[in-house]
C-alpha cells in the first residue's frame, strides 16, 4: 500500500527573482542610469571637442596650402610672360640691330661715292680759280686773251656746280689758294644719319636693354616660386607633424609665404 505523501514544510520557500522590482528598488536604478547617460554625454562631449581642435586646426592648414599653392602658380605664370617677353625684346633687338648696320652702310657708302666724285670736283674748281688768275694777270696787257681765259675760268666753274650736285652727305669747302677742297667724311656721315627718318626710329640698344631687364624679372620670379614651394613644404609638414611643432611649422611655411608675396609685388612694380 503507498505511503502518502510527505505534509508541507512550515517556513517559506524562497523562489527565484523574476525582475520585477519592488516599489523602495525604482528610484535607485533610475538613478543610476540617468547618471550613467550623463557621464557618457559629458564624456562624449569632451573628446568631440578634442578631436574638433585639430580638425579646424588642419583645415585652416589645408586652406592655407591652396591659397599658397595657387599663389605660386600665378607667379610662375608671370615668370613665364616675363621669359617670353624677353625673347620677343631679344629678337626684336637684334632685327633692329642688323636693319640699323644695313643703313649705316649704306649711308657710308653713298659719302665714300662723294670722296671719288671729290677729285674731279676739286680739279674744276682749283682749274677755274687758275685760270681767273690768269686772266686777271693778262686783263691789262691782253683782254682779248683775259676774256677767253675767263670764259675758259666759267665753264671750269659750271662743270664743278654741276658735280657739286652729286653730293649726298655734304658739300666740299674749296679751301685755301693752293690748298686741297676740304670734305669732312664723318661730318658728312653724321649728317646723312640724322636726317634719315627710318634710322632715327630704330633703337636697339634700348630694345636690348629692356630685354635684359625682362630677362632678370623672370629669373627673380622663378627664384620666388622656390620661396612658395617652401612655405608649401612647412605648411605639409604641419598636418602631419606633432602638435607640439606643428604650429612651428604652420607659422613658417605662412612667414615663407608672406615673404615671397611681399618680394612678388616688389618685382612686379620695379621690373627687375
């Protein structure tokens, strides 16, 4: 026959929490998760802002890099105008140059045509000046004779006016009785120079001169694209170097920059 089963037990048998909290237990979590939210908050709020410190601080950097960068291209640009400038004075200077040798010779060549017309010409004048001394010797004793050696002194006379003519750079002095005809060939050269419109329009030395100038503008601006390729140089190495020197950096590669700014605008107004 079963035995029946055992009485229940006097004390309470305690039974397993099934999470549901009693009314003193509420407030105490509700504590502690709203001070759980809050440090994380504050904590959240603390790193954001130091991570947004160096975020602006590269920022600025990278702006900075453009600006230069763009900077540099300009003056490269400039130099360049400059180069090409130079090479159009150059070859403008030396065109100028040979057109300004062509004429001089050809003005050198019309006096020395003048010191070959010169013989004949000072063989009429020194003929006709012999014969009016003839004549005037012979003028008292034989006029008949005076007169022919006269008109022989005239014709003499019309002969040298009429070579005189072909004179181009200047006309001969008949110098002194019993003296050459005087033609002063450099006097004369002078002359045919200032008066020639195309030579007095021509100034190579000026052209070249201005060359020279262009020429040292351009090396000056290409030394300056150095300066901004070293301020671009500070400025990379301040996004990437310690923030213990990266400022350093930033302000050196912005003073590199500065500099050569200052030395772009001072090339640009002096030209050289």
């Amino acid at each position: 026959m079963a035995e029946p089963p055992p009485p229940p037990p006097d004390y309470p048998i305690p039974t397993r929490d099934t999470g549901a909290a009693g009314p003193e237990s509420a407030p105490a979590a509700d504590v502690l998760a709203e001070g759980g939210i809050a440090g994380a908050v504050v904590e959240g709020e603390e790193l954001a802002g130091r991570d947004e410190r160096p975020d602006r601080f590269r920022t600025l950097v990278a702006i900075a890099i453009a600006a230069v960068s763009i900077l540099g291209a300009v003056v490269a640009f400039t130099g360049t105008l400059a180069g090409q400038s130079a090479a159009q004075l150059d070859a403008s200077g030396i065109e100028d140059t040979a057109q300004q040798q062509q004429i001089i010779t050809s003005l050198s060549g019309r006096v020395e045509e003048d010191e070959r017309n010169l013989a004949l010409y000072q063989e009429d004048v020194k003929a006709a000046a012999v014969l009016q001394s003839q004549a005037a010797t012979l003028q008292s004793s034989d006029p008949s004779a005076a007169a022919a050696l006269q008109s022989q002194a005239e014709s003499q006379l019309v002969l040298a006016r009429t070579r005189s003519s072909f004179f181009e750079g200047a006309l001969p002095a008949p110098g002194a009785s019993g003296q050459p005809v005087h033609y002063d060939a450099q006097a004369a050269l002078q002359k045919l120079e200032n008066d020639d419109e195309q030579l007095s329009e021509l100034r190579p030395e000026a052209t070249l001169a201005q060359a020279d100038t262009k020429h040292e503008q351009s090396t000056n601006l290409v030394g300056l694209v150095t300066l901004f390729i070293a301020a671009l140089l500070f400025l990379t190495l301040a996004q990437f170097a310690r923030p213990a020197v990266r400022r350093f950096f930033a302000a050196a590669g912005g003073l590199v920059a500065l500099i050569a700014v200052v030395l772009w605008v001072v090339v640009l107004v002096t030209g050289s």
